[in-house]
C-alpha cells in the first residue's frame, strides 16, 4: 500500500518584474501546478508574496515526491526549506489540485498567510509549519467551495 505524503516547504522567489508581470508569472505557475496536480493525483495549496513561495502538497509518496522534485530544481526559486514532511491520515486540501492564497487581484499578501509565511522562511522550524498550514487551510477550507482547481 502507497502511505500518504505532505510536504510543507517555503522558498524566496526569483520572480523578478512589475507587479503585474508577478501576477501573470504567478498565474503561469499555478495554471501548471494544477494541471501537474490533477494528472498526479496530487492536491496542496500555495502562497506567494514578493519575497517568495509557500507550498503544502499533499497525496501518495509515489505521486507527490516526483511533484516536489520538479518544484525543487525549478529556477524560478531558491533556499527552499522544508517546514514538514509527513504522513498524515488524509488529506486538508482533498478538492484542490492547488489552491491558492492571495489577494483579491491575483498576486500579493494575504494579511492572515503573511505572518505564517514570513515566520516559515525567517525560522523554517515545524511549529511554522503548523502555523502555516493552519492559516491556509483557515482561508481556503473554511471560505472556499470545494471545485476541482
């Protein structure tokens, strides 16, 4: 049997461009998280502001560590940590392939995901992990329909 995988990591971005260009570069990555996701069978939920990236993915090991190799080699980032990597009971993010925490228009700070993100790449210790993962499942579980995206 296939045990269950969630990562939780956090990277600085090297998203460089007006806020604009950010938004579509950021449109762009998650336009392919998803489609990546649902072929793999994965699900998760991002954040990123102008400093970097936030990322819990989550599904079978053999499904989600081939998704986070790719991310992890990906140029678009660097100094990457991983916050958490365990093997829970079930899924938080089982409706979204990915998800995604910013603001009203796209790109930015969610005032409730800054802090958590902000903490997870200063400390990169597991209690920011749990308090990242709790804001992103706050903003999205509890104020989202569950659709497939």
């Amino acid at each position: 049997m296939n045990e269950r995988c969630m990562i939780i990591y956090c990277s600085r971005s090297r998203l460089k461009g007006t806020a604009a260009e950010l938004e579509a570069q950021t449109r762009q990555i998650l336009g392919s998280a998803r489609v990546n996701n649902k072929k793999a069978r994965g699900t998760g939920a991002m954040t990123f502001n102008e400093i970097g990236f936030a990322q819990v993915l989550e599904g079978a090991t053999s499904d989600v560590m081939p998704i986070f190799e790719r991310i992890r080699r990906d140029e678009r980032h660097c100094d990457m940590k991983i916050l958490s990597h365990t093997n829970p009971e079930r899924r938080v993010f089982p409706y979204w392939s990915m998800a995604y925490v910013g603001t009203p228009h796209g790109h930015g700070r969610h005032p409730l995901a800054h802090f958590a993100f902000e903490a997870a790449l200063t400390d990169g210790a597991l209690p920011q992990a749990e308090q990242l993962l709790s804001c992103l499942r706050q903003i999205i579980v509890k104020k989202s329909e569950p659709v497939l995206a």
